[in-house]
C-alpha cells in the first residue's frame, strides 16, 4: 500500500526535493570492547568474555547537498568529548558535517561508557584506563568511518520510506511504583529478583510501541530502523560483553532477509526497565529477544509505503544546567580513600560541567520526511518526553531514539523530581522539562 505524503513545514532551512536521486548506503562494524576493559563505569565485572559482538550500524541517507547518517552503537553511552570525535569521523567519512550525523547508544550495560573528558580529568589522578580505553575507542571510531565510507560504494537507490509499529507484549515497565501506603518510588530496576512486589506492580506509564522507519527501492525494501523505549538489559553485569536481547533480536531480524539491513535503536528510557518481567536469570535473555523480535516482525507487516519526495532536517537547541559544584566533583575524583566507580562518575559529571561551560548547546535533530519525523533526544530522557513528541505532532508518524549525547545523564520530568527521584547518574538540575519541551516542539516545528 502506498499512501500520499503529508504536508510539511515550509519553515525548514535545509530541504531536499524530488528529483534528487535518493540513495541509502548502510554499514557495519564490530566496535566489541577487548577483554580487561572497563564495563559501565566499574561498578560491574570487566569484560572477561565476549558472549557476542558488540557493533555500530547504520545507513546514509544520500540525494541532496549533504548526507545524514543514521547510527546506532552497542555502547552504553557515548559522551562529550567521544561523541563529538564519533559525530565529526563519521560526517568526514560521509562528506557531510557533524550536525547532520545522528548517532545514538543502544544503552547495553556489558558494554562500554566512552567520555574522553572524562577519562582526561581520570588521567590527572593517576587512574589511567578507568573508565576506558582512549586507544581503542579511536579504533573502533576509525573503524565504524571506514565501514561506512565503504559502503558509499554500494549504495543503493530509494524511492519509498515506510513506516510500521506494533505493541510489544510483557517488556517495558516504568521504575516508579506505588506502594501500600501510596507513595511513589523509583524502585523497579531493570531486574527484579524475587522481588513479587514489583513484579506484580503495574506497568506504569510506557509507549508500548516499537515503531520501524524502512527505506524502499519501489516494493524491494533496503534498510530498517526500529526503535523501542526500554532499557535493554536481561542477564548483566557478570563479565559476559553482550548486545543483549535486543541485539538478539535485531540479529534474527537480520537472519530473516538479508538483503533489508537491520538498524535497532533505545527510545527514550530512562526510566523504563524490562524489570516487571525480567528476574535477572540468564534464561529471560532469550524470552526477551522473542518478544522483541516478534513485535519487529509485527511492525514490518504493517508497514504503510510513502514516495520519498524530499527531505527536511532541522536541529532544535538544548541547553540543561548540571547539578554538583565543580569543586565537589573535583574532590572527589581526587580523593583515593573512595571506590573507582565513585570517582569515575565524578569524572563524569565533571566532564558534564566542562560541556555546560563550553557554551554548546545539545543539538537535538529531526529528519522530516513529511509523513515521518525521526527524532534523538539525548542521554536518559524520560518516557514522557518521547510521548510528549508524539503528541506534539498528531499529523504525522514520530519516531523517537534516546541515548545521542549521554553527558546529562537522566533528564526526569517535573514530576520525577518533585517525587525525589535521585541517581548518581543524574547530573541535570530540576528545571529540565520546559527546556526539553520547547526543543522538542522546535524541532519538529510543532503548531
């Protein structure tokens, strides 16, 4: 079924139009961190096997002056000055610029969190190699670019884009439970033991929806990009580097038809876990993967085709305010008397501060297609702010990633804050949500 585009925006400053002999090339390569290295920010085993590779895919959405690239890695996060370095490699590779490179952690946790800044102001201190290994993050960086300048070679031509979603069944389940005596607690983790009480808590606020944006040459699909808010862990933590089930999934989707790539991608999940039906056995990674996968195959199936007449992109400003003293987090870095994890996150949220300062705001980019927005939000947006998208736009289909630049780390809503939601991987102040808001609705040039 093909159905006419909607109207878009004339307000766009950078638009492609018919006639401009669309192209997607796509790429891949294994970005799996070498056994020894640092997994999250050492609070959890090292990697000390390699369960299955960790990759970075992507396509390149060719035709008009400059390309977008289109990138998922199986890292945890990618930070500051990492994914400035992943942003401007990548953009040389593709002949574009920095800007138009929408890049995005997957967000496993037997993985990697790359920040450079961070692992500078770790060097100061003497705990080089804490939280990662620059060399091999410059190697993986190089490596993913020289897949994707490679794969310029092959693009293939494209005529359509599609769009398809489907409910996924018993994943996704919020943190925040209520208990008896009716007060909210951000409790349910992204595993739950044998803990009954969270376990049989309602799922609480979700967008049960995995949503896929495809590119089509006529009726012969090219390249899938699926997208579903929830953090992606099952089994972790132990030593075993994994993609996880979602990597599981995608690789089935992969297995099916190899000739349509398959791109997967984390909504924005900061507070969605999989811990309502994830016990931490390693046996619920693949019961996972299933239920992920089916709704894949769900969302392909009801994929409607679009004409690919052209192509907006725009990037909306966002700037956050960090939430420790530069002089707190100093010391505590410096201090030896604490753990290695506590100082690498105050690596991190010093490195958040040195972001802030250098006046830079966080670019946050939609690819309009007309029918289809494709949206990144950054770090561990809320929920709340994806479905915020949505409904900022009820004429079109919004799709919506999380995990771009991960240096804020969790961004609640209002409410999260006013209910005491705290983490140490919470850096940004209260205040967030009407900034978030507004770049949302900038971006995709809301009415």
């Amino acid at each position: 079924m093909v159905a006419a585009p909607l109207p878009g925006s004339a307000r766009a400053s950078e638009t492609t139009t018919a006639g401009s002999g669309w192209r997607v090339a796509v790429f891949s390569a294994d970005v799996t961190i070498p056994i020894g290295h640092t997994t999250l920010v050492g609070g959890t085993a090292p990697a000390r096997e390699i369960v299955d590779p960790l990759l970075a895919r992507g396509l390149v959405l060719l035709g008009g002056d400059r390309p977008v690239v289109i990138a998922a890695v199986d890292w945890c996060e990618i930070r500051h000055g990492a994914y400035d370095r992943w942003r401007s490699v990548l953009a040389d590779a593709a002949g574009t610029t920095p800007e138009r490179v929408m890049l995005t952690s997957v967000h496993q946790h037997d993985a990697p969190v790359a920040d450079l800044v961070a692992q500078r102001l770790l060097d100061r201190v003497g705990l080089e190699k804490s939280l990662m290994d620059a060399d091999f993050h410059e190697q993986a960086v190089q490596r993913t670019a020289a897949a994707l300048k490679a794969g310029l070679g092959s693009a293939r031509p494209v005529t359509h884009y599609g769009v398809g979603r489907a409910r996924v069944e018993q994943i996704a389940s919020n943190r925040r439970v209520v208990d008896p005596e009716g007060k909210a607690r951000y409790a349910r983790n992204s595993a739950t033991g044998q803990r009954a009480d969270l376990r049989e808590a309602p799922e609480g606020l979700i967008d049960p929806y995995l949503r896929t944006l495809s590119f089509w040459d006529a009726d012969r699909p090219v390249a899938a990009v699926s997208v579903y808010a929830t953090h992606p862990m099952s089994f972790y933590g132990q030593g075993g580097v994994s993609a996880d089930f979602v990597g599981l999934a995608r690789a089935r989707r992969q297995k099916d038809d190899p000739s349509v790539f398959q791109v997967y991608m984390s909504g924005c999940s900061g507070d969605v876990t999989a811990g309502k039906y994830n016990s931490g056995a390693k046996e619920n990674r693949p019961v996972l993967a299933n239920r992920l996968y089916q709704a894949m195959l769900t969302a392909w199936k009801d994929t409607t085709r679009h004409p690919l007449a052209r192509a907006e992109y725009r990037v909306a400003p966002l700037r956050l305010e960090p939430r420790y003293l530069v002089a707190e987090l100093e010391a505590r870095i410096g201090n030896p008397a604490l753990s290695r994890p506590e100082r690498n996150l105050a690596a991190l949220g010093l490195s958040w501060h040195e972001r802030v300062a250098s006046g830079r705001p966080i670019d946050v980019p939609v690819l309009d297609l007309g029918a289809a927005l494709f949206m990144l939000l950054p770090a561990e947006s809320f929920v709340e702010y994806q479905l915020i998208a949505q409904r900022a736009r009820p004429d079109a289909f919004v799709i919506v990633a999380g995990y771009s630049e991960c240096a804020p780390g969790y961004i609640p809503t209002d409410v999260a804050f006013e209910e005491g939601f705290d983490d140490v991987w919470l850096w940004t102040r209260p205040g967030a949500q009407a900034r978030m808001t507004e770049a949302i609705r900038k971006a995709l040039q809301a009415r």
